[in-house]
C-alpha cells in the first residue's frame, strides 16, 4: 500500500508539471476575449491581462509579441517560476513593471523604457522596476533598462529632467542577471535580503550605480560605468546634491532599513567613474561607499575601482569583515 501510495504521488506530480502552458500577448491583433493560447488567438497587452486577472502556473510561459505592453502590475504566488518572455528576437518592452503578493516570476529579454514625466526631475526617483516586500524570488535576466535609448546629444539639463531610475528590489530571494541598465538617475537599489545581483552592465547614471541595504546579498561580476554629476555635489566642500556612488550602503540610522547590514559579498566587480575624458559633467564618484554602519560580515575581493576622489572603498562602523585583492 506504501508503494502504491507514493507512486501515485509521483505520476500526480509530473502531471501536475505536465500541464505547463504557453500564453501569447500580441498588442496588434489580440484580444482579451481571445484564449492566449496561440498566436492567432492572443491576448492583448500584457498591461491588459493582469488588469483581467488572469492567474498562472508553474512552468507557464507568457510570449510577449513586440511593441509597447504598457505598465503591467503583476501578482500571483507560484510555486515556481512563471517566465515572460519576447518571441524569439523580437523587441517587446513595457514602461513600467510592478510586482505585488507575487512568487516565482522570472522576466527575461524585455525591454523597460520610460523617461522621467514631465514635471518631475531626478529627485523624484521614480523607478520603471519595483518588486515590493510581500513578494519573493523575482528574476530579472538580459533585460535593457534605460530611459532614453539614444542620449548621445543630451545636455545637463536632459540628465536632470529626464533620466528615470532603475530597479526598487525590495522582494526577497530575487536576481538580476546580465541586464544592461543604461541612461539612468538611480540604476539600483536593493532592500530584499538574499537578493543576487551578477554579471549586470549598469552605465551612464545620475545618481548612486547600486545601494546595497539588506543583509545577505551577493554582488558579482558587475560592470559600473560613466557617472554624471547634474546635481552640483561637491565632495570638497560638503555642497548641495546627491553624493554619487558606485556602491554604496547605510542603515537604518540614516534612512536605511536594516539596523545591521551583515553577511554580503561584492566580488569581481569593475566600478569606473567616465571612460572617455571628453564626457559632459563628469562626477566625483566615490567607489564604493559604507559609512554610516554597522557592517558585518562583508566579504569585499578582487574589486577594480577607478574613480578621482580619495574614496575608492572606504568602510565606517565595520567588524568581522575582509578587504583583499
């Protein structure tokens, strides 16, 4: 009977995994009276479809056709990862994605775009990703993030009137891998612990490249270039403006959301502040930047900074923690 009872158990899981199903968003021709459940019959916007409460599955697939999809919320816990995705090489992008009450999302080759709305400026900080604390293991992976795709003939105040900011991560156990996040005010802050952030190119920012403020986080392998100084800081004199920072993280003490920022990783990263001399409102872009602690358990190796202030690592209230090549 024991047998019997756990091979039944076996042949309703890999059912269950069995019943994965592929779902098509197609904004020129969709509908939400379609089923989703081919080209032909598609949905529309994926905007459209959590505003219809679709619900999903694990393993489920929603193919995104290209063209602009809107400002999709997104909710639903699963019990592993529900992916969305661009068919084949196709462009699909949104403005914005938001997660609530949400497990198990993994978005993958989208394109997230919006400038800053009119009226408002960099210190707004209004982000085009946010994952909130009631969600956990939300996947980011080869997205392009950015504001405007072409900046080439912008001047200081398009930087400072329309450059949006990156990703707000406050789910937990969440990822982003090899994302390209460019043209930007603020590229990335994290407030969810376990959070994994490896192999991403964040390029051409405002404000701070990443803020690490929860514990047990792991940065690796990250290239940070090409900071832009549009608020007037200046680190002689203590002036007005954000302090920008390649990395950089505080506590609670200081408006940050841990008491303790313990047990995180930054390896292998490259943090530069310009890469062509030529560059409009170079910063004084500080490397990376921990001093309002305390930080315990950090792990800081094999980390390339290249910046002209005096502050390449620096460490304030650090105990139990190791610096090396």
């Amino acid at each position: 009977m024991r047998k019997f009872i756990i091979l039944a158990g076996l042949v309703l899981f890999y059912s269950l995994e069995a019943v994965a199903v592929s779902y098509y968003c197609d904004l020129v021709n969709g509908s939400m009276a379609n089923s989703g459940y081919t080209p032909a019959t598609a949905w529309s916007t994926l905007q459209a479809v959590f505003e219809a409460h679709k619900s999903f599955q694990a393993g489920d697939t929603i193919f995104l056709m290209p063209g602009n999809h809107g400002k999709p919320y997104l909710f639903g816990r699963n019990s592993n990862y529900v992916v969305v995705i661009p068919t084949g090489s196709d462009t699909a992008m949104v403005e914005s994605i938001k997660f609530s009450s949400a497990s198990y999302w993994k978005i993958e080759g989208l394109h997230i775009s919006s400038e800053l709305p009119e009226g408002n400026d960099v210190y707004d900080m209004i982000f085009l990703v946010q994952t909130s604390s009631n969600s956990d293991h939300i996947l980011f992976e080869d997205c392009d993030v950015y504001s405007n795709a072409d900046t080439k003939n912008w001047n200081r105040t398009d930087w400072f009137n329309r450059t949006s900011s990156g990703f707000m991560i406050k789910s937990s156990e969440s990822g982003l891998y090899n994302n390209h996040i460019r043209n930007i005010n603020f590229a990335l802050v994290v407030e969810g612990q376990h959070t994994i952030i490896k192999g991403n190119t964040i390029e051409n920012f405002v404000g701070d490249a990443i803020r690490g403020l929860a514990s047990y986080c792991r940065y690796e392998n990250n290239f940070v270039k090409n900071c832009y100084d549009v608020t007037g800081y200046s680190p002689s004199d203590e002036g007005p403006g954000n302090h920008d920072d390649g990395f950089q993280s505080y506590t609670s003490a200081v408006g940050g959301v841990e008491e303790t920022v313990r047990d995180v990783v930054l390896r292998n990263n490259i943090i530069i502040s310009y890469t062509d001399t030529n560059q409009i409102e170079k910063s004084m872009m500080q490397g990376i930047g921990c001093f309002d602690g305390y930080f315990y358990n950090w792990t800081i190796e094999n980390n390339l900074v290249v910046s002209d202030v005096w502050n390449g690592i620096s460490f304030l209230g650090v105990d139990k923690s190791k610096i090396a090549k």
